[in-house]
C-alpha cells in the first residue's frame, strides 16, 4: 500500500525518533482497531489499520524513511508555523467545496465584523450628536423586549400547561 505522507497519518513531525513513531503507531491502532469498532465502521477501520500499518513499516526501514524524507522535505515557507496561514495546501490546490467553505467564512466573518462596527458607530454618533434620539432608540428597545417576553409568556404558559394536563392524564391512564 502507498503512503502518501506518512507523517501525516502518523501525527509525528519529521524529525521523530524510531520510538515515537512506534508509540504513535501503536496509540492510534488503539483507537482505530477494527476490534473496537462497531459492524458498520469495521471495513473503514481495517482500510485505516493498512494505512498505518505501511506508514509505520515505511518510517522504521531506514533506506525507505531517507527516500521519503527528501520526498516530504518542507518547502521554504511552512504553513504549519503559521496560524493564519492556508490549512494545509495553499490555495491553488484547494478544491471548489474548500474554497466555497473558505470564502463562505470569510464572508460571514466581515459581515459580523461589519454589523459590529456599524452599531457601535451608529450608537457613539447618536450619543454625540443626537443624545434624545439615543435614549429614545434604548426606550423603544426596552419596550419590544418586554413586549416580547410579556407576548411570549402569555403564549407559551398555557401551552406549557395543557402539556403538562396531558402528561398527567397518560400517567392516571397508566395507573388503572
């Protein structure tokens, strides 16, 4: 079975030793282990357990852990040290669905970031240049959230009520 990065699959950085690589082996075959998986996951596991199985053979040979490792050499500019940097291929790499995805919270994050700063200015401007129409914006939103709260609880208490009949009744039923 071909790797494709065995220090991917393994967890471990390049430089970890023959006994890491053993303890992370023998770590993740724990958790993976078909023996310890349900029915429907027992093929996924074995396919998982090959996989580690090949990485962890490839990383104790030491003529085929030289060759992989001028393979896997990192490039100049690592991502992995960055946090802010691309997750783990840069960006031309990335599929339609991780770009869509990347682009989508992208876009929710400057809306929210957006919607945060308008309201702040929109409320320091109020409060500098229109004192009265700000107290009058802090009034009318008091009333709708007690009119809210006061609307929801004369509509949610009678129906907590009859829910509340209705598990008695079932329960009296039961007794009989």
């Amino acid at each position: 079975m071909t790797v494709t990065n065995p220090y991917q699959v393994l967890g471990l950085k390049p430089d970890a030793s023959a006994d890491e690589v053993r303890a992370a082996y023998r770590r993740l075959a724990a958790q993976i282990h078909p023996d310890t998986q349900p029915a429907e996951r027992k093929d996924w596991a074995a396919e998982q357990m090959r996989t580690l199985n090949a990485a962890r053979d490839l990383l104790l040979d030491v003529e085929r852990r030289a060759e992989t490792e001028a393979r896997f050499r990192r490039p100049a500019h690592d991502y992995d040290s960055n946090p802010w940097a691309y997750p783990q291929r840069p960006p031309h790499e990335w599929s339609d669905a991780e770009l869509g995805s990347y682009l989508s919270r992208r876009v929710r994050r400057l809306l929210l970031t957006l919607t945060l700063w308008g309201t702040l200015f929109l409320v320091v401007g109020l409060g500098i240049f229109a004192p009265a129409w700000l107290v009058a914006f802090w009034r009318f939103f008091w009333i709708a959230v007690s009119f809210i709260f006061t609307v929801g609880s004369y509509l949610l208490a009678p129906l907590f009520i009859a829910i509340m009949l209705a598990l008695i009744a079932a329960s009296l039923r039961r007794l009989r």
